[in-house]
C-alpha cells in the first residue's frame, strides 16, 4: 500500500511532467518559427499545436489529479 506523503509525491511529480513537456512543446515550435523566419517563410505567429494533440500532457495531469484527490481523501479519512 502507498503511504500518503507518497501519493502526494507522485502527484507532484505528475504535475510538474506534463507541465514540463507542454513548456518543451511549446518552446520547440517557437523555435521552429524562428527557423522559419529566418529562411524567409515569414509566418506572422507561431503555429501553435493545442494542448491535447500531445496525448501525454492530459494524462499526467490526470494522473497527478487523481494522487492529489486520494491524497486528501486519505487525510480527510485519518483527521475525522
């Protein structure tokens, strides 16, 4: 059985991963549209891909959520 402190971990670590993977998404396509602005292309913006088009990102955070609640439903169950 997981402990509580660990399924807050967890839930920290699942949040902060699909945080990290969306600020890399979106860092690489602001990286492609400077390539592309400097081979003449001239996009006005960057194409931005939507959050769910990554399949990871929803997931984490889903599975960082579902820690959080059973983490404090445990410690809601232990303080009553």
């Amino acid at each position: 059985m997981i402990d509580r402190k660990t399924k807050l971990i967890f839930g920290l670590v699942f949040l902060l991963a699909s945080g990290f993977l969306y600020t890399m998404e979106r860092l690489n396509r602001y990286i492609y549209w400077f390539a592309q602005t400097s081979t003449g292309e001239f996009p006005t913006n960057p194409d931005m891909q939507l959050i769910y088009q990554n399949l990871f990102i929803p997931v984490f955070l889903l599975i960082s959520i579902l820690f959080f609640i059973w983490y404090f439903y445990e410690s809601w169950q232990h303080n009553n």
